[in-house]
C-alpha cells in the first residue's frame, strides 16, 4: 500500500511538502503583473493514487491569473521562442522531431483538447496538427505533425469522463511539446483514474500505440510496490520517458523514482542581458528531489561520487528545465475551472517533463536511449545549475545546487540536444 507521507533518506531528515508555492510580487514574462501566487491544480492524492504536477499562478483573490485579458493584451508566460533560445534549441534542423510521437499519459479526459491545442499553436505560428491514424494498434501520421486523443484502452472513442482540473494539466503537456518539438506527433493518452495503476496501464497502451517518448507530469508518494510497478509499466527499453520531480520541494515522489524513467527536476528561468547565454538558472524552490526509500540504484548513478557519497538508492532528479510558476509558461485552456479558462501561467515540474521528452524527440535517438542513462554520459552538453536549494536535509547534494549532479537539477538543463 502507498503512504501519503513523503519519503526521505536514512540521512536526510523530511522537509513537509506544500500544497501551493507562493510566489511574491511576481514580475511575469511578457508581463508587467505583481503581487500573484501560485496553487496546486490538483490535490494532494490519496493513498495509491497521483497528482498532476502543474501549479497555476493566481491573483491575490485566489483565482487563476488571466494572462491575455483583452484581445489587445500581451500574453504573459514563456512563449516557444523564449523556451528554444534558453536551452540551445534554435538552430536545431526545421525537420526535427519528424516522425516522433510524444505520448502525453495524464488521467480523465480533457473535452477540448485538440482545439485548445490548436489555438495555441496558431497563436505562435507553429505548424497545424493533422490527426493521427489508428490502426493495426499503432500511430500514424498521414502527413506532418498530427495529434490524437485516446482512452487508457486506446481506442479514440471511448475516453474517460472530464475532469477540468486535468483538462489544464493535459493543455500544458501539449503545449509544451507544441513549443519545443513543432513537428512532434502528440498522443493524449487518458486514464480511467488517477490511480497508479490506470496510469501506469495507459503508460503501456502509449508504448504499444508506437509512442517514442512518453511523458508522466504526475507523482504520488512511494511504495513498496514500486519495484514490481516499475516492471510492469515503466520497463520499455528503446523508448524515453520520463517523469516530473514534484513540486513540493525536498522529497521524493513516484514514479519520478523508478530506475526506468528519466525523473525531470525544476529550475527559475530568467533573462540575463550581456551574457553569453543569454539566460540565467537557479534550483526551484519547490523541485522535488532526494533519495529513494524503495527503488534501487541505477548503475549510471553508481560512479557519480555527488550521488554514491549521500544515497545508496535511485537518487532525484536526472536533469531539469524551468518549473518554477515566477517564470512559468504562457497555456490556452478553454475548459473553465473553478471559472478560469483560456490564455493562463502555468509552473511546475509538469512543465518540465514534456519539454524533455521533447528535447530527447528532437534527438531522435530514443532506440538507442537505456532508460535514463544517456545524460550521464553526455552531462558536456548540460547547463550545470549551481545555485539555489529545495529544502533542508542532511546531505547538501541532495537539496542543494552546486557543480556536477544535485538534487533539484540533476545534471543540469539542456545546453541543445546532445544530452539526449
């Protein structure tokens, strides 16, 4: 059975986990609003289950942020194009990406998925999405980047009921691969629940559809279980996926701590004018990150003296990309939750885990990808983040940023797509 009760190590000591980040006289991006927070969408899971990993940020009322509130305004968040210049990925070829499929596992349906989509690439100039062929079981594109929408069986009729908080983790995800892979194909892949095992189910049926690279944006506390979790849903060699940190700083969620997954951290992405880059990295507050209670060492981490010094289990995260919601991304949603809809700023590691699934289709190199190895030996190609921390624990490594591989970060943020 799952507990509620975050993991530790057997050196750290437990950092309580929040339900919401506060985010303080908030500057956002392509924005001049102040004085705005942030809020988990999804609560806290029982016993289990998971949650989304996406925080929305919200006016002092409580509401979720409306980042386009006129149809002259400037839409606030990260765009595509903000995104591909911090992480090296502009000169990147315009085919790219080409006949990957990223499959996006989340939990109940999002009514509006392909038309929020939609509007989301139209509105950044991205090239449209067909729709995907089912057929003989597997994706197809009958040209170009194409998008479909299935239930945790596959079909793309029998979906689940709707649920709005997950319809704004489902927009984000598409989004996300929108921004950093134009000529990705997406599969939405819909669970029944979100209960470990329908996810971990439609993680199956995504790997059978044909997906190359599946993403997880979602975590619940770790389990006993979650070994024999790993075999039966997370064990698929030759294809990349990965999997959010958390968002409740120092601590470690599932199934971000399975050995067969990529586990994504969170940075603060800001501009730094007159440097080379042209952008600056700190650890986000509320990346999650730790050692495993139950899931053991991958050999990859076995050589890494930051990891084997302070965590003899799976150590969180691998590598990182911009979570924290002070700089979180601009993500059209029209179905109304809590009486929010459309053009909305989103943070949290469900930010990240997309984006570096997507990163690895613009690499088109996931065949040869051993789980969530291939960073550690192309680490050159990683931005190393040095600076900032998720908590206290009893070992500095696994809280704190600082050279090499840290907790919140990992190795680092891609610096192009040769760590992938």
């Amino acid at each position: 059975m799952r507990s509620l009760r975050r993991t530790t190590t057997a050196i750290g000591v437990l950092a309580a986990a929040t339900l919401w980040v506060p985010a303080t006289a908030l500057a956002l991006p392509h924005s001049g609003a102040h004085g705005l927070s942030s809020a988990r969408v999804c609560p806290a899971p029982p016993r289990g289950f998971a949650a989304c990993d996406v925080l929305a940020v919200t006016t002092s009322s409580g509401q979720e942020f409306n980042a386009k509130p006129t149809a002259s305004s400037t839409i606030a968040g990260y765009y595509p194009s903000d995104l591909q210049s911090a992480y090296g990925l502009t000169n990147a070829s315009a085919t790219a990406g080409a006949g990957q499929t990223v499959a996006l596992v989340d939990a109940y349906n999002d009514p509006t998925a392909a038309s929020d989509v939609a509007t989301y690439r139209a509105e950044f100039g991205l090239p449209a999405l067909s729709t995907c062929t089912v057929s003989g079981g597997r994706v197809s594109s009958p040209g170009g980047p194409c998008f479909t929408q299935v239930g945790q069986s596959g079909s793309p009729t029998s979906l689940p009921h709707n649920n709005a908080g997950w319809a704004q983790e489902e927009s984000l995800d598409m989004d996300m691969v929108s921004a950093v892979c134009p000529n990705c194909n997406i599969v939405l892949v819909e669970a029944s629940s979100a209960s470990i095992a329908n996810l971990g189910a439609a993680v199956n049926t995504a790997a059978s559809l044909g997906a190359t690279e599946i993403s997880n944006s979602y975590g619940g506390s770790e389990s006993s279980s979650d070994t024999t979790d790993d075999a039966t849903y997370f064990h698929h060699p030759g294809i990349a996926i990965t999997a959010s940190s958390g968002d409740g700083g120092y601590g470690v969620e599932y199934p971000a701590a399975s050995q067969y997954v990529t586990a994504v951290g969170g940075t603060t992405l800001t501009t730094a004018p007159g440097t080379t880059r042209g952008w600056s990295e700190t650890a986000w507050s509320g990346a999650g990150a730790g050692c495993s209670a139950d899931d053991p060492q991958p050999t990859w981490q076995s050589t890494v003296t930051n990891i084997t010094s302070v965590c003899g289990m799976r150590a969180v995260a691998d590598v990182s990309w911009d979570a924290n919601p002070n700089t979180g991304v601009a993500v059209y949603d029209s179905t109304a939750y809590k009486g929010a809809s459309g053009w909305l700023v989103f943070g949290g590691t469900s930010v990240a885990s997309p984006s570096i699934a997507s990163v690895y289709a613009l690499a088109g190199n996931a065949a040869s990808v051993v789980y969530g190895s291939y960073p550690y030996a192309h680490s050159s190609s990683l931005y190393d983040i040095t600076s900032g921390s998720d908590g206290s624990c009893g070992s500095t490594a696994l809280c704190t940023a600082g050279p090499g591989w840290d907790g919140p970060t990992g190795l680092g943020t891609p610096d192009g797509i040769g760590a992938f």
